[in-house]
C-alpha cells in the first residue's frame, strides 16, 4: 500500500523497492507500475510467481485510490481483500499494471487491476477492496 509521504516521493515503500516496482504513471484514481523481470521474480517453473503478480496488483489498487493530487497528498489504507486471476505466463521481460478505483466512500474503497507483458497480452487481473487508515482516513 502507498506509505509515501507526497506526490513526488511515490516508490518508497521497502516492498516496492525489494520487488523493483517502479511507479509510471499517477492520477487521482489511477495508477500504473511496472516490474522488470529478474531471475528472482521467477517460480520453479521459470514463470513469474504468483506471489509477485498478486503482489503489483495489491499495490497498484491500492495506490490507485491513495493518491489526492489536489493536496499532493496519499492517504494510507490497508488490504481487506484479494482476488487474483492469473491467465498467462511469463519469463522476461516487463510486466506492467493499471489500476483504476472503482468506486469507494469516506473510509472502503475498491481497485480493478490488470496486468499485461510487454506485447500487451492479459498475464492477471484482480479486484481488491481497501480500507483508510490514520490520521487522513477521513480525507482531510
């Protein structure tokens, strides 16, 4: 989930980092991040794991509906559930997520995100509902 402080500091996340997420793109209810594949980001099979895609779908829903450009700021937020659909492997290459918030209110919000390789085809997707946490739960 987004734990940056403003709109320039946007991947501070240690998970972030230690997954190489990077952040490409941010607008209020919209998100995309991207992974270079490396060895470590792959299962016994060669793949990418599961655990990796599951993890940038978290993180990209979850940044979709924290960022406030108005104030330049994020609200945090924590995971109240998960659904993954992993519909194609990959190995190499970039993999790239964009979420959207669905909807939400004051304190639940909702993420659709999909997930595609670098020719643009589906590798997962997944819906996750969010709940505000701390001092800006409330939006101020």
């Amino acid at each position: 989930m987004s734990d940056s402080k403003s709109a320039g500091d946007k991947s501070t996340s240690g998970f972030r980092h230690l997954m190489g997420m990077r952040v490409v793109e941010l607008a209020a209810g919209h998100a995309v991040m991207e992974i270079s594949l490396a060895p470590g980001h792959l299962n016994s099979q060669g793949g990418v794991h599961g655990g990796v895609l599951a993890s940038l779908i978290d993180n990209t829903g979850g940044l979709a509906g924290c960022y406030f450009p108005e104030k330049q700021t994020f609200r945090k937020a924590v995971t109240l559930t998960l659904t993954t659909s992993f519909t194609r492997a990959v190995s190499s290459g970039t993999i790239r997520a964009v979420a959207r918030k669905r909807s939400g209110g004051r304190t639940i919000f909702f993420s659709t995100v999909e997930v595609t390789d670098d020719a643009g085809n589906l590798v997962a997707f997944g819906e996750a509902s969010y709940k505000y946490v701390g001092d800006h739960a409330s939006g101020s």
